[in-house]
C-alpha cells in the first residue's frame, strides 16, 4: 500500500482529533507537494483531508489561530480547482465556515460575519448560518456596551467609597449618574438583541466565489 492510500485510510478512519492534527503534520511535506505539483485528483485528496482532518479539528479544538493560517493556505490552493471539479464548492463553503468560527471565536464579529454574509448569500435560508451571523451581531454591541455598563458601575461604587470616608456627594445627579449609565447600558444591550433575533438578514451584495 502506497503513501497515499495508508493516509487515505487513515483519514477515514474515526480518530480523536488530536490524533488527525499530529498525523497530518507528520505528513505536512507529503500533502504539500501534492498541493504543489499533484494533478486535480490529488488536490482533491489533499485539500480535502487538510480541511476535514487539519483545519476543522484544529478549530474544534480551540488552536484558532493557526486553523486561520491553514485556511488561508486552503483558500490559495483552492483555486486550482475552481471551475474544475464538484468539490470546489463544498470545499469553498467548509473553508468559509471554519474561518468565520474561528474569527468569531476569537471575538472578531465584524470579520466574522463577512464570512458568514458570503455563506448567506448563496444559502440564505441555512439556519446556523443565520444564528451564527445574529449571534456576531449581538456580541458586537454586548462588547461595547458591556464596558459601558462596568465603567457606570465603577463610577457608582467610587461615590459610594466617597460616602463611607465621609465625602458625601448632594448631588443626586451625580450621585445616581453612574448606576443610571450601567442600567440604561444593559437595558439597550437587551433591546438590541432582541430587535436581532426578530430581524430578518439581508446581506449585501458580494461578488460570487
């Protein structure tokens, strides 16, 4: 049995998902050349077990970072067989869904969800699409307003400090201005969530892959 056919089996085998990481990178050099210099059936086999078995278990596992480096890889080589090959497709919308997890992981929800657009506009009606997308959309605002609210807490205990040494503050203004600031922080916070969920997605037009 060749190289090739003992990855294959391999591959296709139910392994942990350390065990496909370790594998793949003991064989980072087989795969690359074939990347490189293969005919269409190798990239095929390649970029296939590099996104099933590398880069989808490297995400799951919680190495996002470099699950984005290999996409990036991905995406290069992606393009030979653009036009060339059914799998170009489904190869195209994993690869697209792994670098918006991960994006989105990493708590970059605005380069996440141009992923996700991109996803959405060829299946607008796939459901964990849509969550994923509404899901970036509410952390994006939790992620400012969240700060907003802490800093308005701040600034409420820091009175109340004020109180207990003895530097009692009339002003009920003041007094109030930073709990007021937290409260009506996270009341925003909800109401823009839940103006999210019921919202229906409109992406904008992007140039087709």
């Amino acid at each position: 049995m060749n190289t090739k056919n003992k990855l294959k089996a391999f591959f296709d085998s139910e392994q942990e998902n350390p065990q496909y990481i370790e594998k793949y990178e003991e064989n980072k050099d087989f795969f690359d050349n074939l990347l490189m210099n293969g005919h269409r059936e190798d990239i095929e086999f390649a970029l296939g077990i590099k996104l099933h078995n590398y880069a989808g278990p490297l995400n799951q596992t919680g190495n996002y970072r470099k699950a984005l480096t290999v996409i990036a890889e991905i995406e290069r080589d992606l393009e030979k067989l653009k036009g060339q090959t059914k799998w170009y497709i489904k190869y195209w919308e994993l690869a697209t869904l792994i670098k918006g997890v991960c994006l989105g992981r990493l708590k970059k929800y605005k380069e996440s969800n141009v992923e996700f657009e991109k996803l959405l506009l060829k299946y607008p009606t796939n459901d964990k699409y849509i969550d994923w997308y509404k899901s970036n959309k509410k952390n994006e605002i939790s992620k400012i307003l969240d700060k907003v609210s802490i800093v308005g807490v701040i600034v409420y205990l820091i009175i109340l400090f004020a109180d207990f040494l003895g530097h009692k503050i009339d002003n009920l203004i003041i007094r109030e201005f930073g709990l007021a600031i937290a409260l009506l922080a996270f009341a925003a916070s909800y109401i823009w969530k839940k103006v999210i969920d019921k919202q229906t997605i409109r992406t904008e037009k992007i140039t087709a892959t």
